[in-house]
C-alpha cells in the first residue's frame, strides 16, 4: 500500500491513467497537473494547477515518458496549458522526493543535478524494457502487414540487433513463419541467436547478408542501415526502424533509391497504451512501495 505517500503526477498521455488508477487503488494521494480536460475522476486524486501545488510534502514527481522537452516543458494531452518542470520547482520538494520518467534529456539531468534530487529512468531498467517489448513487437507486425503485399510467413526478415527489443522481434517473426536471420557483434548474442533457432551473422558483414531482404528491422539507436547497406537491398525492401530517433537508418538515401523506410517511434503507446500503461503502473507502484519502506525503516 502506499497510504500516507504524496504524488504529483505531471501530464502525458493515456498511459497516465494506468498510473493514476493504480496508485489511488494502492491509497496514494495524487496532485494531477495537466489533466483538465480529462472527464474521469478518481477517489484520492484531485486535479491541479502547476501554481496551486504543495511540493513542501511531496513524496515523488511522476512526469510522462519523454520526461520534458528541453525547454523543460512537459507534454499533457489532457490540458491546453502549457506545464513546465523547473529547478525550483524540484528545490520546493522535500530531499527524499524522487522524480520518475520513462527517459531523461541534458535539460531535466541538469535541474535533477542542480537540486540533488533522484531521478529513476523507467525506461532504463531491464523489467519495464523487455516488457515494453511486447506490444512493440505487435506493433512492428502491424507496420509489417500494412506496408507489404506479401505474408510474413516464408519472407525474408533481417533483424539488426539482439537486444531487448531485438531478441522479441526475431522470436515473433520467427514463430510466424519468416525466414529469420539477424545480425549482432557480441559473440554471445551470435551463439544465443544460433541457439533461437534462426540465422545470425555479424554486423560487418551486414552489406553482404541483407542483399536478400524483404523486411529489415533495427533496433540499434546508431547509423547502421547505412547509404552503403541500402545499396544492397532489394528495392522492394520495407525498413522498419524501431530504434530510437533519429534511428538507424540513412533515410534520406533510402527516399533516394525508392526504398520505403519508416521510423516507428512509440509503438506501445500507439497500438496498446492501456498494456503500455499497466507495465509501467506495476514497476512503479512497486518502486514507490519499496521506497516508502525503506524511509519508514530509517524512521522507526
Ligand atoms: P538494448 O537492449 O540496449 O539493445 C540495443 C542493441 O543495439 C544491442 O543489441 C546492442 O548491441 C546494439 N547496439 C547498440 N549500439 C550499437 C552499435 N554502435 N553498433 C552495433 N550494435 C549496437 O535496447 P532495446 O531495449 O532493445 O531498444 C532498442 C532501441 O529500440 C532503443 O533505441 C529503444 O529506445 C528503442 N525502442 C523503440 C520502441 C518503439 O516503439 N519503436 C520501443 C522500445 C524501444 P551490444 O550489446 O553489442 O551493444
């Protein structure tokens, strides 16, 4: 339970009110700040304006997954208003307030530094990344089937990158039915791929293995899908770029050669923010139950 805990929760989107119904269900007590225009109300919370917050008690800040921008602006979609996050803001807060965010910018790591208060990156742990995997991944076949006129199943499907994200997408694709080969660098990732049951090969080699592609997907958030690797591709090849922006991929030569090249941010927002939603919700509250723990343990 997280009974007596104080919480601000900052804007976002419909992944919020995951948040939001979860922590009231645990008897937090929430300041919302950026949900205005939003119709549904919620016993244990109540709506706010940034100015009319008290952040004198407040346990911790939860700010959407972009964090802010890097005018510290904060984006709400359930509110006109324009929300900002600042250093003073955080300085009103008691030391032990921690701020959570999917991810983190140079402007939001810079206030964080300035009124020495703990940030957690959501985004960064291993749980909420793997999870998040899932509807990415759905999300990915859905592009699949969108842009192509031919079936997953029996196509050729390269994968760069084994990691989180990668390890999904070649499982999924695999399962379904494609010729699956993918590419890494880390000589236990080309064993633990071969183990998978598809194809590896590695990354210096990717100009000589894509040359019969017809659905590339990165996930590796560096320029890997180069001019030179587009060279090799089949123009009928549809790119998929989960990494994040600006992605791996040369887009502007891709557009040159006529290869369709999509950058596919945000996905489980996109095609599941309640899944998307509930994954955060339960890292959280458990983070949130732990720390309240921890600080009645230094209590008593
Ligand atoms: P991850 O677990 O860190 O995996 C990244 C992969 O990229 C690893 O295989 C890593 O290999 C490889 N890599 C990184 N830098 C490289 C380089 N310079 N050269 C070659 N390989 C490199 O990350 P993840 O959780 O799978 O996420 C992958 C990307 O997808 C991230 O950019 C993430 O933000 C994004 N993402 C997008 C969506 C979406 O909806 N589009 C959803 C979730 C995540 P090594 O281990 O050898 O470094």
């Amino acid at each position: 339970m997280l009974t007596g805990m104080q919480i601000a929760v900052i804007g976002g989107d419909a992944r919020q009110l995951e948040i939001i119904r979860k922590l009231t269900e645990l008897d937090a007590k929430l300041s919302l700040i950026g949900f205005e225009q939003l119709d549904h109300a919620f016993t244990g919370a109540v709506k706010e304006k940034m100015e009319e917050v008290d952040f004198l008690n407040m346990d911790a800040i939860l700010l959407p997954v972009p964090g802010t921008n890097l005018e510290g602006q904060i984006e709400t979609i359930f509110s006109n208003e324009k929300v900002y996050l600042t250093e003073d803001i955080l300085l009103q807060t008691p030391g032990h307030c921690t701020i959570y965010s999917g991810i983190s910018n140079p402007f939001l790591n810079g206030i964080i530094k300035n009124s020495k208060r703990n940030l957690v990156q959501l985004f960064e742990r291993d749980d909420v990344a793997i999870y998040n995997s899932i509807p990415t991944v759905e999300g990915t076949i859905m592009m699949a089937i969108q842009h192509t006129d031919f079936t997953i199943h029996g196509s050729n499907v390269a994968v760069l990158g084994l990691g989180r994200v990668g390890m999904s997408v070649a499982r999924t694709f695999h399962a379904l039915g494609a010729k699956v080969k993918v590419g890494a660098r880390k000589s236990e990732h080309l064993a633990r791929i071969t183990e998978m049951g598809v194809e590896p090969f590695h990354l210096n080699d990717v100009e000589k293995e894509v040359s019969s592609t017809d659905i590339l997907i990165n996930t590796i958030p560096h320029l890997i899908v180069s001019a030179s690797v587009l060279s090799k591709l089949p123009a009928h090849t549809l790119i998929i770029d989960l990494a994040s922006k600006p992605g791996g991929t040369d887009f502007r030569y891709a557009e040159k050669r006529g290869i369709k090249a999509l950058l596919a941010p945000g996905l489980p927002g996109i095609v599941a923010p309640k899944s998307a939603g509930q994954i955060l919700a339960n890292v959280l509250s458990q983070l949130l139950q732990d720390e309240l723990l921890k600080r009645k343990g230094k209590v008593q």
